[in-house]
C-alpha cells in the first residue's frame, strides 16, 4: 500500500514555507475535493495560488500536481467516499436536529475508526510490531489526555511481556525513563492536538540516542511526528468540543493484537502466571 498522504505531509511539514503549509492543511482536509476537481478550481475555492500546490507536489516528491493527485485518487477509493457520506449525512442530520447527541457522536467515532482502519500502511504496522516485539525494552510515554491511552497500552503489553514501561507517570522523572536507551529499544509516544510539548521532546531525544521511535497522533502538522520511524494518523472528529480518543484506543488494540499473535508460548505462559498471580492476590474476581 503506498504511504498515506497525511504521513507523506508529515515528515516533510516542518520544512515546508508558509504558502505550502496553508496548502498541506487544505490538502488534508479537502482530499475529496482535490481528488475530484482541476487545480485551478481548487485554487479558486482555497485561495491559495496554484503554483502553491504545484510546488507542495513536489516537494513531497511528485512529478507535478496531476500525480499527486492521481495518487490520491487511487488511496480514496471507496473508504473515503463512504466516510465522507457518512460525514455529511451525520452534518446534514445534525442541522436538521434529527438526531440525539449519542447517535451523532457514535456516528462520528465509526467515521474515525473506518477512515483509519482504511487507511494503514501495512509495511509499515508490520515492520513496527517486529521492531516492539524485538526490541530490549518499549517505553510508552502520553500527555495530557493521552496519558489514558498510554496506560490501557502499557496495562495490556504488561500481560504478554515484561519489558514494556510507562514513563512519566504520577510525576516520575520522564528524563530517568528515556535513560540508558539506545538503538536496541522502542519508545511509543501518544499525542493529540492541542500537543505536549513533552512529547516532541520525548520523540527527539529518544531518536537521538537511536531508538525506534513509534508516534501516535491525530494530525499531519504534530511536531512530534519528524522524530518518528513510523507515524500513525488516528482520526479525531467529533461533533463537539472535545477530540476523540475511539480511533486510538482501536490502533492500540489492533497493535497489542498483532504483538500478541507473534508473541508465542513465552506471551501465553506470562498470561497464565499472571492471571494466577491476580487470583491470589485476589485482584479480580469472577462473581
């Protein structure tokens, strides 16, 4: 599967001029118009020039506009089409007062989930989960609202290994975590807009001393994604204020899954140690 476009965007975003990120932006945001329409059109309708998006095509390492389209075109397919009418029936439901607030929100989540499970870069998901399942040790580190996220990742990666770690949390020293890491170790970062600043500096420092960085965030324009060997884009849209976290805690999920799939009889018998540890300790129950 070719690179999606918002992860093509994202490594190349902090270097872009002004001009081209105004056009990046529109061009995530528009792809359905910019799939479909000509590029003067689309100038006309995002009043940027069209040598703006002309040169955006090539400093992402088209040919010319007409490619980075027609490459576009074919990585829409039908998700997109059926995410965008789902996304318009649920805006068009929503002026029309029609639905309550759960079903638009649950709308929206399902919207996320598709767009993203649509949208993978299998080389790259497979290549990360053989890094994480190889590396010494994986530290997970989230901020702010993300640090939920982290700690369901962290919590299920504790059941099948036991080299996973969650840095930074209640106060620890997020410095003493990154310690002593180096090419043979992982460190996952979750982060969605508004970002850490944390974050980023968590990823840089981790791939300066030559980690596999894995970044997870919800937007192309994440400072924390140039530091990243492989970056995922989990949707985030909703119908009111706060981001949702649905289209994350499904990448998690799906991560773990993988991890658990290749992890072996070594992930099965920690399984059952721990699930006999927890019953003496009395830690779950099944009444």
């Amino acid at each position: 599967m070719a690179e999606p476009l918002d992860i093509r965007i994202s490594a190349s975003y902090d270097d872009l001029s002004g001009k081209l990120k105004q056009a990046a932006d529109y061009l995530v945001e528009n792809q359905i118009d910019i799939a479909t329409r000509s590029l003067r059109s689309v100038a006309e309708e995002s009043d940027i020039a069209p040598a703006s998006f002309s040169r955006l095509a090539r400093a992402l390492g088209y040919e010319d506009f007409g490619a980075l389209r027609g490459d576009l075109r074919t990585s829409i397919g039908r998700r997109v089409n059926r995410a965008t009418s789902r996304e318009q029936q649920l805006s068009t439901l929503q002026k029309e007062g029609k639905p309550d607030f759960p079903e638009s929100f649950a709308g929206a989540c399902i919207a996320n989930i598709e767009a993203l499970a649509g949208s993978l870069p299998a080389s790259q998901l497979d290549e990360t989960v053989d890094k994480l399942h190889a590396a010494r040790t994986v530290m997970v580190f989230g901020a702010l609202s993300s640090t939920g996220v982290a700690e369901h990742l962290t919590y299920m990666a504790s059941l099948l290994f036991d080299n996973w770690s969650l840095a930074g949390r209640m106060g620890a020293s997020l410095g003493a975590g990154l310690a002593g890491l180096n090419e043979a170790d992982a460190v996952i970062v979750i982060t969605q807009s508004p970002f850490s600043p944390r974050a980023a500096r968590a990823a840089e420092l981790a791939r300066e001393n030559g980690c596999f960085v894995v970044v997870i965030t919800d937007t192309h324009s994440c400072p924390a994604l140039k530091h990243a060997a492989a970056g995922f884009i989990t949707p985030s849209k909703t119908p009111h204020f706060f981001s949702s976290y649905t289209a994350s805690l499904f990448f998690v999920e799906t991560l773990m899954g993988l991890l658990a799939r290749i992890g072996g009889e070594a992930s099965r018998q920690r399984i059952a140690e721990v699930e006999q540890n927890n019953r003496r300790l009395q830690e779950v129950s099944d009444g």
